[in-house]
C-alpha cells in the first residue's frame, strides 16, 4: 500500500511519539517493547521516504494545461468567388 503523501505531518507525529516511547521502554527496562517500538519506528522512516518519492513523482509528471497559440483563421476562394458569382 502506498502511502499518502497529504498524510506526512500526522506520519511525523507518529514517529515522534515512538521515539518518546522508546526513550520510555528503555528508562524503564522493557527491552522487548523496546525492540518492538525500533521496528514500527523503521517502518515509519520508511513510508517517510516513500512519500518523498512519490511527491518528487508527482512533481515531475505535471503536464499542466496545454498553451493555446494565437487564433488562426483563414479564406477559403473558390472558383464561384473569383468569377463574381454570389449564390
């Protein structure tokens, strides 16, 4: 699943509070929830990087709206015009 990248502050809140939290397990000897929390923090890098990316995508594929040039018209003579006939 690729993530969205409107979504990056709520992702960088998310790694803030697992850097807390792991700041937390450690002070208070948990080192299992400790190592769980480094794996969901990696994880949240990761999508960070992912997001980045896509942006940059993004960025490079807009096409943006076509330029219109200046109006062109033109006269069309034909052989009736040129003899005087007007029907």
């Amino acid at each position: 699943m690729r993530p969205d990248p409107a979504q990056r502050g709520r992702l960088e809140q998310i790694r803030a509070s697992l850097a807390d939290r792991i700041t937390e397990a450690r002070r208070e000897g948990w080192t299992g929830e400790a190592e769980g929390l480094k794996i969901s923090l990696q994880a949240a890098g990761s999508k960070l990087v992912q997001m980045q990316e896509i942006a940059a995508r993004r960025a490079l594929i807009d096409l943006g709206m076509p330029a219109r040039g200046p109006a062109v018209s033109r006269t069309v003579t034909t052989a009736a015009t040129l003899a005087g006939d007007d029907q």
